[in-house]
C-alpha cells in the first residue's frame, strides 16, 4: 500500500465529481484544505503578536518619557530599558511567524498547481512563454513536433525545477540531448527511488519551494573555491592587518582622550589603503552576498538533503552572518568609516577564507546534489501525479514494445490507452486512417513515451519496453522566408540530415514522419518516400509514418495498422482506437461540408 493510500484509509470522498475516487486528487485536496487552515491559524496569530508588539514598544517609549519628565535617576531608566526585552522575544517572534506563514502559502500555491495539472486544466497554470526557453530547446525538433515548449506543453506544465542550472539539465535530459558532465545522473533509477520512498516525494517537492521569485522564476546556487586570491599579492598583509587593525581603534580612542598625535596621519593611511583593495573586496562583497542569498533561500533544501544536519547548520548560519554585514555597502559612507578606522573589509576576507576552508567542500557537494534532483523534479513530480504510471524497462534486443500506452498530455477524463505492436530494428509501421481519428496522437504517445522512458519517468502505460535510442521527428516542416526555404525543402533537409545521423549511430535510430514531402506531386512523393523508407530500413531505423496515401501503405515490408471514424446517428465519432490492417474510410468531404463549405457530387461536376 502505497504512502498515499495510507493517508487515505478511514477518509470520506471529499467530492462528487470523478476524481473523487482518485488518492493522489483526494490527498492532494486534504492538504490544500489543511494548509488553508493553517494560514488562517498563523493570519491570526500574527495579528495577535504583532499587536503585543507595538504594545510593548509604547510602553517601553511610555516609560522613558515618563522617566524624562519626572527627572528619575539613571537607576529608574534602567529599569524601563526592561521592557525592551519582551519587545525584541516579540520581533524575533513576529520574523518566525511570517516566514511560517509565508511558506504555507507557497505551499498552497503549490498545491493548488498540482491539482491544476492533475485534472488537466493546463490552461490555468501559469507556464512560460515561448520565447522564455533558451533558443535551441524553443528550435529544437522535437520541441517543434511535439509541442513540448507551448503554453501547454509537457516541459512548461512540469516545470517546477528552482535553479537556473537545474532548468537546463531537465530541458536538455527530457530532449535527449548531452549535458554538464557534473550534472549527469548515471543512476538512471533514482526516480523510482525517490517515488517509491515512503512521503519522500511530497516533502521533497515541498522542501524545494523558493517564498520569492516570479512564477517561474529560477536561482543560482554557486559553487565555491576554497582558496582566496586576493592574498596573494598582498601576503604581507595577510600578516600585517589583524595587529594593525586592532592597533589603530585603539590608538583612535585613546588619542581622542588623551590628545596623542598622528591620528589623522593614522587615518590617512588607512584610507589610502582601502582604497588600494576596494575594488576586488568589493568583487568578494558580491560573492559573499551571492552565497549568503543562496543559505537563506535555499536553507530548507540544504538541511533536507544533508546528512550532517548540525554541521550543515553551522555552515548556513556563519554564511548568512557573513552577508547580513554586506548591507553596509550599500551606504558608502559607514563602508568607508568602517575601513578607516579598523580595516573592516579584510576583516570579512579574513573570515570568508576561514569559512570556505572549513565547508566549501561540504558546500560544493550539496550544490550539485540539489541541482541533480532539481533537474529531476519535473520527472518526480509526473510520476506523483500519476502513480499508475509504470516504470519502462530496457529491452536487449533492441525492440520497442508496449501492451498499452497514451499521450501524457491527454486529461485523464480523455486517455484512450493503445498497444505498440513489436517492432524490431529495421522494422516500419505505417498507421493510415480519416483525419482526427487520433494518427498523429498516438505516433507522439510513442515518441513522448520514449522520451520519458529516457529520462528515468514512468510512462503511462503497461509493458513498455524500449532500446537504448536515438529519436527523431518530422511531423510539423516550418519555412523561412528569411533563408528562402520553402516546406518542401525545409522537410528534404531534415530527411537528409536523419538519414545521415544514422550512418554507424550507437543506438537504435527510432524515426516518427508524418505524411512526408507534402510539397510534391503525388507519384514522385510515392517514389522518394518508398526510396527514403528503404534507406532507413538497411540503416536498421525503426520507422513510424502516418499518410493519407493508401498506395503508399501497400508497401509489403510494413506493418499496417489504421485509425477509423464511427457512424452514430449520421454525425461522425472517434473512439481513437488502433486497428490492424489499412483504412478503408475517408472524411475530409463530410468535414467540409459539416463546417459550410458547398461540396458537389461528381454528377453535377
């Protein structure tokens, strides 16, 4: 029984709809429920305390005044700073709550998402635009064919990565495509262990929410060197700062109280030497602001996955110390003060050196730990959205197979399962039926079921079993009036360069065409299509081909199968189910019709 199914057990149906029987929607919608409780609990809690928080701070301004005019002594005053200390257990009390009740409603955000992309209201989602992906996954083919990167598109829909590197790893891995070898994941199975750990994948995704940022908005989490270069051409003063540092306030003070020279000689000098090094302490400024951003924003996920808790602690909490001191560089007078009286900046150097070679390993480590999972969120997430989703496994023979599959992007409500027939390195199935029967949706089901598969989801489906691959797609051919490229040679191009990344290819090369060569006349598309088709099949290509061309589907190597309208009460209907054998029916006329559009019968032509 799974985690879910647990939290279920003795639970009533929360709706009357049909996702009322479905655990990850009813779990989904308990915790939406709680959470909107929980912020109504600290809404009301924080009002509470911040109202004790002004009261305390009048008091306390009460008492002075009060203390003022009746011209008590030191003592008395003494007394009425007291009531500062419940007024400073408040402020800090007051920070705790609204970081608590901010995270629960990023939670609810969340949560409210989810149940979003589990019923299929796509549309809802605040998703990226176009233009948002880096250029070559936007351009890339098999974003183009498979709309991958459209408002609705799987890749936008499942984003929930947090960290700019992360976002990139999990475009390039679910495209196929190579990425940062430190990036690379080699178990291939982490996803099914992640999704099958008891509450691990809900407190995961949870532990990985950002409380600031855009909607889609990504973050930087940097690495760290452990050593400091701006030491080594001051090494002298590496050695010569911390005694005169402690010298000149000394000197400062005890000059100004007992009249001793040299002080504005001692001043001089610091500044003239501050001003030799601000420019890269203020590099190491930003840097040490960098990291202190990333502790704090991040400081939830750094725990979570940390083995060594404490240790983790100490390195987040002496990281975030070190920045909070940054905010005096935005007044350059007090920077400049500070610098002259006691050398401050290299005080912070001193102490970012002294913290990187204690954690920047430790550090380090987990950066790329986070990054790794967050480039497989969108994965995980799928997955727990959809646990009847199975794992694929990977065939050694090179076939591809399935007892049934479907296009992840179909609402549950909407998903017709199909089987994938065996097909073999070599092999080429050419799938004919009238438009909208679901051709083109089931030859994308295959290709989106593969590029789950390769990316360590599940698929939705039963028996999937693939090879090691190398996928390929020609289902939309775009032109370009810039370059002079009409279709027709937009799609020769592509066939082109298909073919030729298949010469001596790895993996097995797995092609999905969709009624190639439109742009010619019918007997030599028959003739190029039938040449083309041989050539992928000496290349050992497995070849999925949609067509309208029923002479084309004669071909004896192929296997056939068809999609098929049905007739109810003289209007047209789809059940989207595969059959074996060519279609026999065509609806492009009656489409036309049934939208206006006159179309006379040969008699009258």
């Amino acid at each position: 029984m799974s985690s879910i199914q647990r939290f279920l057990v003795g639970k009533k149906k929360i709706t009357n709809d049909h996702f009322s029987t479905n655990p990850t929607y009813v779990f989904l919608s308990f915790r939406k429920n709680k959470y909107k409780s929980k912020i109504q609990f600290l809404s009301n809690r924080l009002r509470i305390v911040s109202v004790f928080r002004l009261s305390t701070f009048i008091t306390f301004l009460f008492a002075i005044s009060f203390c003022y005019l009746t011209k008590l002594t030191w003592k008395e005053y003494g007394f009425s700073l007291l009531v500062l200390v419940p007024f400073v257990y408040l402020v800090r009390l007051y920070s705790n709550r609204k970081s608590q009740l901010d995270f629960a409603k990023r939670t609810l955000q969340f949560l409210e998402g989810e149940l979003l992309r589990l019923s299929g209201d796509f549309k809802k989602l605040k998703t990226r635009e176009l233009w948002e992906y880096p250029i070559e996954v936007r351009n890339h083919p098999l974003s183009i064919d498979l709309d991958l990167c459209t408002k609705q598109g799987f890749l936008g829909v499942f984003d929930i990565t947090i960290t700019k590197e992360g976002f990139h790893s999990y475009l390039f891995r679910f495209l196929q495509e190579p990425i940062e070898e430190r990036y690379t994941i080699s178990d291939k199975s982490l996803v099914k262990t992640i999704l099958t750990q008891k509450n691990k994948t809900f407190q995961l995704m949870r532990k990985f929410l950002v409380l600031e940022g855009e909607p889609n908005e990504k973050f930087e989490i940097p690495s760290t060197q452990n050593e400091i270069n701006f030491w080594n051409k001051r090494n002298w003063l590496r050695w010569l700062f911390p005694i005169w540092g402690i010298f000149s306030p000394i000197y400062i003070i005890l000059g100004l109280l007992f009249d001793l020279p040299f002080i504005p000689l001692l001043l001089l000098t610091n500044g003239i030497l501050f001003l030799s090094y601000r420019k890269e302490s203020t590099l190491i400024w930003k840097e040490i602001k960098t990291l202190s951003q990333s502790s704090v924003r991040f400081q939830k996920t750094f725990l979570f996955l940390s083995k060594e808790r404490n240790f983790t602690k100490k390195m987040l909490s002496k990281i975030a110390n070190l920045g909070d001191s940054s905010e005096l560089l935005v007044s350059p007078l007090p920077h400049l003060v500070l610098n002259v009286l006691c050398l401050w900046d290299l005080w912070k150097i001193k102490s970012l050196q002294k913290w990187k070679q204690q954690y920047s390993f430790h550090w380090n480590e987990l950066q790329n730990q986070i990054i790794k999972i967050d480039s497989l969120l969108p994965m995980v997430n799928f997955g727990f959205l959809n646990p009847e989703a199975k794992f694929a496994t990977i065939s050694n023979d090179g076939t591809l197979t399935s007892d049934s599959l479907v296009h992840p992007m179909i609402p549950k409500t909407n998903r017709v399962f199909n089987p994938l027939p065996k097909m073999n390195p070599g092999d080429l199935m050419i799938v004919t039926g009238s438009n909208m029967s679901g051709k083109t949706t089931y030859m994308r089901s295959i290709a989106m079921s593969l590029l789950l598969a390769g990316s360590g989801a599940p698929v939705l489906g039963n028996g999937f079993e693939y090879p090691e691959f190398q996928i390929h797609t020609l289902i939309r051919s775009q032109d370009s009036m810039e370059d002079g490229v009409s279709f027709f040679y937009s799609e020769v191009r592509r066939l082109a360069s298909i073919i030729h990344s298949a010469d001596n290819a790895k993996n097995i090369p797995i092609l999905f065409l969709d009624e190639i060569l439109k742009g010619t006349n019918s007997k030599e598309r028959y003739i190029a299509t039938r040449e083309i088709l041989a050539v992928l099949r000496e290349k050992n290509c497995i070849v999925f081909l949609t067509t309208h061309d029923l002479k084309l589907a004669e071909m004896n190597s192929a296997k056939r199968y068809h999609f098929t309208e049905l007739e109810t009460n003289g209007k047209m209907d789809f059940d989207y189910q595969i059959r074996d054998g060519v279609s026999g029916s065509t609806n492009a006329l009656r489409i036309l019709q049934n939208e206006g559009i006159p179309i006379r019968n040969d008699k009258e032509n």
